[in-house]
C-alpha cells in the first residue's frame, strides 16, 4: 500500500430520505359516483447504511466524496398502491472502522465484520393514505399524513488497523525493516525518526501455509497519550491488535527505562492495552557477542519474554515468528 493513500480518518455529511406522501383519493369507476377513500400511503426514504467490507484496507475512497444524500420515499396513490420506498445509500468501509457523531464525539458503532451493516439514519417513515382514517362518522376523509422528514448530520469515521501483531516502539526501532523482511510489504525505511507516518500492513507467512498480519505502526514518543508527536493517531491502532510486540534496538543506552516508558504511554491512553499479551524483541542484535547479550539480559524488564533478533542478518526471526504464533493460538 502507498503510504499517501493510507486515509485513517475522515468526515462525511450523510442525509436520509424524506418520507412520500399519503395520498388522497376517493373510489371513482363507471358506475360508482361516490367511492370511498382509497389514497395508499408514502414509501419511506432511504437509509444511509454502512457495511464492512474485508477487501479495504484505508478511507482513502472516501476521501473526495463528502456528502451522502438517500433518496425521498415516493408519495402514495390510489387504489391503496403505497408508493415506492426511497433507494437506500451504502457506504462500504474496512473493518475496524469506528463511527462518531461529529459534534458530540459520541461513538454510535463500530463495524468489525465482513459484510455487517448498520443503519447511520433511518429514512422518514411514509404518511398513512386517508383511506386508514375512513371512520362511521367520517366516511370520505380528504385529508393523509405528510412523510416524515429524513435525518441528515455530520459524521466522523476513524479506522483502528485491525491486525494480530502490532509493532510498539520508538521511532527508529527497526520496525518497518522487520515488517518488510518478514512480509512482502514496503514501508519506507530511512535512517532517522518518524519514518513511518502512516501505518503499513504485511501477511507474515509461518510454518505449514499458516499465517498471521503484522502491523507497523507510527513510532511513539513519551508524552504520546496527551498527544505529542502522532498522538492520538498512532495509539488508537493498537487498540485493535491481538499481541503487541515491543522493539527496542540493542544499543538503547537504557532498554528497561524505554520500555517502561512505551508501557506507561499505552497505560494512559488505554489501561486494557496492557492486558494484552506481548512480546519484547531486542532488534539490532547482530551487533552483539554472547557476553554482551548475557550482560543485557541482566537488566531486561520483569515480567515480559524477549528474544533478541537482526531483521537485517535474519537472525532470530523464525524463532520470532514461532513465539508470536504461540501467542496468537495460546
């Protein structure tokens, strides 16, 4: 994927149908002078409805399109014939794809499944034709309901990736060398920070045809959860993977000092990030003989599994990848 056509938020203004009209009419045939009511009611307007499609990965087709408006429901007519509903508008978006009101913030759904469908707003209901207000004392009513008005607003949609590894680091880790060795993604890949300004996507291909997707994301900065640096941005994507794994480069002056710092960034933003299982990868480890990595490991974080890996020379990686399984099918 191209990193300028990765779109992860995006604003729309949608706006149902109206409802059609009741009708009025009275019975008329050859020899029928005075027939009673017979208006059909309304059609109702169309919906304006979501559906999650696994094939998108981005908002980016929504990107130059911001208004979506359904069609009004059509009026009724006689003989009781109802008229037509009001075509309904489909917005296809990928799965993760959470929706808020635009004023409030206020989350309405999420949509996580492939082919699920929620309804953003309803269409008007169609008026009832005078024919429902036939009565003993009123038998040739000449009056129907209106059609109910549609509903419009504006409308906020923010993807959170959802993939089974995400990538937790600080900026320069090594995570986007590690994505483009282990799968056939490109991420851009340079030596300095901030690198990767979007997130990128890889299918990581394991032992007999199984597999699992690995997402790199946005670099992380202290002060992340009050939204410095991404922010926001970047944190909000991880919410959504299975397992994290934590990359810090072997020539870090301090490993446990930054990954306390990353876990304190995702505590505050989220405190149910850290509940989830993680992995800790020492990247950059070509560089090291034995005795160093046996006086590393005396100074790694408690309470975490490491593995020490070189995206570069390959080493460790498919004892990596065998780790990160074990996790994903614990």
């Amino acid at each position: 994927m191209v990193e300028g056509n990765f779109v992860d938020y995006i604003k729309i203004h949608a706006a149902s149908g109206k409802g059609g009209k009741g009708s009025v009419h009275l019975h008329r045939e050859k020899y029928i002078q005075k027939g009673g009511p017979d208006g059909g009611d309304g059609g109702r307007g169309g919906h304006i409805i979501l559906r999650g499609n696994k094939n998108l990965w981005t908002l980016v087709h929504l990107k130059f399109k911001k208004h979506y408006k359904a069609e009004h429901g059509g009026d009724g007519s006689k003989s009781r014939s109802t008229g037509k509903d009001g075509e309904d508008i489909y917005i296809e978006v990928p799965l993760g794809t959470v929706i808020r009101d635009g004023e409030t913030q206020e989350i309405i759904f999420e949509i996580t499944e492939d082919g699920e469908e929620k309804i953003l707003l309803e269409g008007g209901m169609g008026g009832k034709g005078n024919w429902h207000f036939k009565s003993a004392t009123n038998q040739t009513p000449r009056y129907a309901q209106p059609g109910v008005e549609g509903q419009e607003g504006w409308y906020q949609l923010e993807l959170k990736i959802l993939a089974d590894v995400g990538l937790v680091g600080f900026p320069n880790a090594g995570k986007s060398t590690l994505l483009s060795v282990l799968t056939s993604a490109k991420p851009k890949i340079a030596d300095y920070a901030f690198t990767t300004l979007k997130p990128s996507l890889g299918i990581v291909e394991h032992r007999e045809f199984q597999s699992f997707v690995m997402a790199d994301i946005p670099g992380i900065i202290e002060g992340a959860a009050e939204g410095k640096g991404l922010g926001h941005r970047f944190l909000r994507h991880i919410e959504r993977n299975s397992t994290l794994l934590f990359m810090i480069p072997a020539d870090s002056d301090d490993i446990n000092k930054e990954y306390n710092i990353l876990l304190n960034e995702l505590k505050k933003h989220n405190p149910e990030l850290l509940d989830k299982d993680k992995l800790l990868a020492i990247s950059k480890s070509d560089m090291l003989d034995n005795e160093l990595k046996s006086e590393i490991k005396k100074e790694l974080p408690k309470g975490i599994d490491h593995i020490f890996i070189s995206s570069i020379s390959q080493m460790g990686l498919t004892q990596l990848k065998d780790k990160l399984w074990q996790l994903l099918n614990n």
